[in-house]
C-alpha cells in the first residue's frame, strides 16, 4: 500500500508478518554526489519513524530492526526515459524515480523491441519516443531541485492543493502529475 502524499510511504507486510515502510524523503546531494555514507542517513530514518508512528499510532513503541536507503535515478518526468547512443548500437533506460521494480520488467521490453523488433507498436508510444525535458546543470540545478522539493512539499501540507508554480511544472510535463 501506499498513502497518497506527493511524498508518500509505502508500506507492506513481510512473509514474516513485520511491517516494511519506506520512502517519503529525497535527498538531492550537491553536485551530483553519490557515497556509501549517504544511504544511512540518520535524519531520514528518525522522519520516517516518526510519521510511522503517526500513521499507526496504536503501534507506538515498537522499534524498527533493520534500516536502509540508497541511491535513485530521476528525470523532470519522474519516470522511465529512454534513449540510443553509439550511433543505435547501445540502448538505455533509466530515470525510474524509485519506481523501478515493475517498471524495469516493462521497459526491459521496450529495449528488447528496440534491438529484436523495431516495428513493435510499443515503440510508437510517445511516451517511448519522446525525452523529458532535461535538468539543468549545475549550478541551477542544486536550487532547481530544491525549489521542486519545497513545492511539493507545500502542496502535501495543503493537503495536496497544486500552487501556481506547479500547476505550471504539470503543464511542462515536470512531476508525478504531469
Ligand atoms: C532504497 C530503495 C528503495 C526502493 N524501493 C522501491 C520500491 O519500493 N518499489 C520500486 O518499484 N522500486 C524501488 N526502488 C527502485 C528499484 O530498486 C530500481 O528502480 C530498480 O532496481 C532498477 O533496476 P535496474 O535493473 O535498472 O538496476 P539495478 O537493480 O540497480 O541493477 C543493476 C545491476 O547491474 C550491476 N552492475 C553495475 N555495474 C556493473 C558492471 N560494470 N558490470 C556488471 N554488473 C554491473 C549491479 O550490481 C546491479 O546488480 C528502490 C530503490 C532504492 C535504492
């Protein structure tokens, strides 16, 4: 299950009958930087302990055993993105958001059509076809990114009304919603 937050949870019960629960923040480092040391973060894993506790009060107290985060993949689309390079002879997808693990099942079809069947109808889609607009480089891109994570998390304190600036971005093909 998921809750319906433009930064939502997800959750679900293990074969071991324990509660996974999991996603929420995003953390954009500066310059692109991916280490080991940023899938612990300790600030993210006492938020969402905290709305865990807000979602299921009368589980209060229970402590959670294990932890862990790691790095995903984004476009302005906030989904799969596909493209060539090499002159066609290397295909790619990526740009999952976090939502990969069904998502890669089908795109991997997409690029088995593209290298076995490349009159395969799915490779019509526009979806397919057309890129994402990109995200700028940095300098912007650090504010950029951050202007987008304070919109929406604006927009999920107003209980999930869409201001001006993303009411824009929707048009623009930018987000979840667009
Ligand atoms: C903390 C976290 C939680 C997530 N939760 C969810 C979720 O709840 N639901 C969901 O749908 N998605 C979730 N995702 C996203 C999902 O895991 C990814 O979108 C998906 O795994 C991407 O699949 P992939 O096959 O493209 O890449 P990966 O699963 O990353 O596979 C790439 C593989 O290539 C290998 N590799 C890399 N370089 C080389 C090399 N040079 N030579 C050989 N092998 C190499 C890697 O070891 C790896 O096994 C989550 C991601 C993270 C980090």
């Amino acid at each position: 299950m998921s809750d319906s937050g433009n930064r939502f949870h997800y959750f679900r019960l293990s074969a071991d009958d324990r509660i996974l629960w999991g996603g929420y923040d995003a953390i954009y480092h500066p310059g692109n930087r991916v280490e080991p040391s940023h899938d612990l973060r300790p600030e993210t894993f006492a938020v969402l302990e905290r709305n865990f506790a807000a979602t299921f009060p009368q589980l209060d107290g229970i402590r959670f055993t294990h932890r862990w985060g790691g790095a995903i993949d984004t476009t302005t689309r906030f989904s799969v993105t596909f493209g060539d390079v090499m002159g066609g002879r290397v295909h790619y997808a990526l740009g999952y958001t976090g939502l990969g693990v069904g998502a890669t099942r089908w795109a991997a079809g997409i690029l088995r059509d593209k290298v076995l069947r490349p009159q395969a109808d799915l490779l019509r889609l526009r979806f397919v076809r057309s890129s994402p607009l990109p995200i700028p480089p940095e300098p912007l891109r650090a504010p950029v990114v951050n202007l987008m994570r304070d919109a929406v998390m604006g927009s999920d304190a107003a209980g999930g009304e869409r201001g001006l600036f993303l009411r824009a971005m929707d048009a623009l093909g930018v987000g979840f919603d667009s």
